[in-house]
C-alpha cells in the first residue's frame, strides 16, 4: 500500500499553500485532486498583492507565460445608481485567471500530486487513515473547498449552513466585444445590491472579462445577476450580451461558519472550513493563510496528530481572523427594517471617504493587514 505522512485532499490555493509551507519539514506530503490540472474553477479572479508575499511569489516572474492584471483602482456604486471612481496611483490588487494560477501553485508546491483521483473513502485503522482502500496516511488535511468530503466528517451539514451564492462568467471577447466594453482592466468595477446584501463585479483581465454576482441570501439569486447584468448595459459598461453560460457556486464566510477545523488526524483549511472575509468575500488570501498556519501547526506537532496537539491550528485561525462575529449589516438587521440598512448603506456609497477608508482600504484591500510572515 502507498503511504505518506499527509494528504491533503484538493489542490486548490489552501492545499498547494499547506504542501509549500510543509516543503522543508521532512514530511512526506501529497495532495489528491479529484481533478487533472490546469482545470477551471468559478472565481472573480481578484487577489490582494499579500498573497504573492505570503508565498514568496515574485510577481514578474508569474507574470511570463501567464495573465496578471494589475490593478491601480475602483469604480463602485450601487446597481442603478451612480457611482464612484477611487484612483490608487499604484498597484493595490492583481487580476489572474484560476486555471493558470492554481496550476503554478500547485506544481511550485513540492508535494507529490495525485490528479483526477476522487477522495471517496477515509477509513480510520490504529492511528491512521486509509485512503480510496489504496493508500494510508498519518493526517489528513482537507482542502477540498466548500463541498470538501473530509468536512463532511467532521460535522459539516451543508443544508443547515447560511453560505454566499454566487454566479459568474469568464470569457474572452473578440473584437466586437472589445470595442463595446467600457470596462477599464486597471480599475475594476464593483456595484452593491440594493439591499446591501452582495455585490456584482465585472473585472477585466486583458482581454478576458469576469462578471458575476455574489449575495448572503440565496433566493431569486439569477434575477439579482440578470437585473446586474441589464444595469451594465443600461449605463454603457458592456453593449453585448454575455455569450457563455454563468456558472454558480456557494462558500461560507468566516464567523458566519461553524464548521470544527480540527479533529483527530484531520484539519480543515480554506473554503472546506469557511473563512472568507465577511465583507468582500475575498477567499483567496484567507485558504492560503490557513493552508500556512496548518503546516506551522503540524510541524509543531512533531508527529502526535491528536486533537489536543492540533488545537494550535485552531488558536492560530482565531489570532489571525479574530473571534466570530456578525458584520455591521447583519447585526443591524436585528434591530432595523431592511429597508433603512439598504437605504443607509447605498447613501453611504455615495460618500468618497466612506468607499475609500472603510469599503475599500478595511473591507476589500486589508491594507491595514500585513502578510503573514
Ligand atoms: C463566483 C465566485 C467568485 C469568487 N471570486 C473571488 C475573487 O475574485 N477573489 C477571491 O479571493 N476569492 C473569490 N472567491 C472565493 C474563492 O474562489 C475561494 O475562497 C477559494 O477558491 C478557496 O480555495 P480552496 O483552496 O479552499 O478551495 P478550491 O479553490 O475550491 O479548491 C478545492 C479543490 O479540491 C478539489 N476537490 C473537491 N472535492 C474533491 C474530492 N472529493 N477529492 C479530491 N479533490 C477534491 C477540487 O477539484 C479543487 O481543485 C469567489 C468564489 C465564487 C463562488
């Protein structure tokens, strides 16, 4: 039977993240991904420069061979209201495609990887953990993203859970295409829905366009991105229907997720846990922070993978993302009818110092939040 001292189950940013920061620990690391990479995955795409720090990524050298869009700024508003340009002069985030980027992070990673190989079996024998019947691991990590087989074991019950829904369509525009997008690439645009419950954003990265459409509520969720998607058109934006399909997806924000991160032999890491930022629904940065302090964590479990010794991990999360707690909107919401916070929040984005001390600088860039070291 193959062994090794840790699988980690999917090979997205969390899980290449984890087999880099365990590259010098002498373990022996693998990651199993269900699919073959490169491979797509349904993302805006948008990340903030820390992750290029936090992995030691020296941003020209992604850049050969591969899409970096950088970004010096912001166009938001509210979805048929007016809106607010916020100009950095400098580069405060990057777009990247994910198949291009989850492929880098993954063969950089230094661990041995098992692609278009599905987890469907973990059984637990004296200790360790038997993989698919074929393969037996010390520690399991769980990488797998919001539908993670390895969360289901520790509790997840996805049905009872409060998860973001969102939609969205990458595709790269031809000539007419490009001629009708009024779509700046170094300043994507970002419009709040009316009830301040999620966002639409349409990124463009080169030639490639992202549009998508994200709310904290999953009802009538295709209305709210084709009303978006008319509002773009109505005021110029784009002249062209969207010409692929829009794809959806779901994940959990941190403190609105319960799931247990560590069990015996088990840790969850990025979107297979929940954690990310509340209010921009950035995820990126947060499963490869996570993915980087669980490998702080199980090297300094040197080899005792019990609950207790991996509860390090667990204190490390808390340090980093805070303790759980509800966001202004939501905690307003039990006092106030729906209809003020929307009416205060969309007054609010109309205000200059507001979209760029609190929504972007605190919300979306984490400029106050340096990388992780
Ligand atoms: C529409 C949308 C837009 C978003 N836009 C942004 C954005 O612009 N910026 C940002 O920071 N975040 C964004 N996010 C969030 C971000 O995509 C996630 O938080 C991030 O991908 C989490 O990374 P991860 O490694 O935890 O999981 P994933 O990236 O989901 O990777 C999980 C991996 O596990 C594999 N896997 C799953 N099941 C199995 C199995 N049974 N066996 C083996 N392998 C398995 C999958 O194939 C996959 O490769 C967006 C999310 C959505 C839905």
């Amino acid at each position: 039977m193959e062994t090794c001292d840790v699988l980690i189950v999917g090979g997205g940013p969390a899980g290449s993240a984890c087999a880099w920061g365990l590259r010098n620990s002498g373990l022996d690391v693998a990651i199993l991904d269900k699919q073959k990479f490169p491979r797509d995955k349904i993302c805006g795409g948008w990340i903030t420069p820390a992750v290029f720090s936090e992995l030691a990524i020296d941003a020209s050298e992604y850049a050969r061979g591969r899409l970096l869009q950088p970004i010096t700024g912001f166009r938001t508003g509210s979805i048929g209201g007016s809106s607010i340009d916020t100009d950095y002069q400098a580069t405060v985030s990057y777009g990247i495609r994910r198949r291009e980027f989850d492929e880098y992070l993954l063969r950089r990673s230094g661990a041995r990887v098992i692609e278009g190989v599905a987890l469907a079996s973990l059984q637990r024998e004296n200790g360790s953990w038997i993989v698919n019947g074929q393969m037996k691991a010390r520690l399991v990590v769980g990488a797998g993203g919001h539908f993670c087989p390895v969360a289901k074991l520790t509790g997840a019950r996805r049905a009872r859970e409060d998860a973001v829904v969102a939609q969205e369509a990458e595709f790269e525009m031809d000539e007419r295409q490009r001629a009708g997008c009024r779509i700046r690439a170094e300043v994507p645009e970002l419009y709040f829905c009316a009830d301040i419950k999620g966002y639409g954003w349409c990124f463009r990265k080169q030639n490639f366009l992202n549009i998508g459409l994200g709310r904290m509520d999953q009802h009538r969720l295709s209305e709210h991105v084709a009303a978006f998607v008319r509002f773009l058109q109505a005021a110029g934006r784009i002249t062209f229907d969207i010409p692929a399909a829009l794809l959806g997806h779901a994940y959990l924000l941190y403190g609105v997720s319960e799931r247990k991160p560590v069990d015996d032999g088990m840790l969850l890491i990025g979107d297979a846990t929940g954690l990310a930022y509340k209010q921009s629904g950035e995820g990126i940065r947060p499963a490869i922070e996570s993915g980087l302090l669980a490998a702080q964590a199980v090297v300094a479990a040197e080899g005792n993978y019990s609950r207790e010794a991996l509860h390090r991990y667990e204190m490390l999360l808390r340090k980093r993302f805070g303790t759980s707690g509800k966001d202004w909107a939501s905690r307003a919401g039990q006092h106030m009818p729906s209809a003020w916070i929307g009416a205060i929040g969309r007054t609010l984005l109309g205000t200059r110092w507001f979209v760029r001390d609190v929504v972007l600088d605190r919300w979306f860039l984490h400029s106050s939040e340096p990388a992780l070291e």
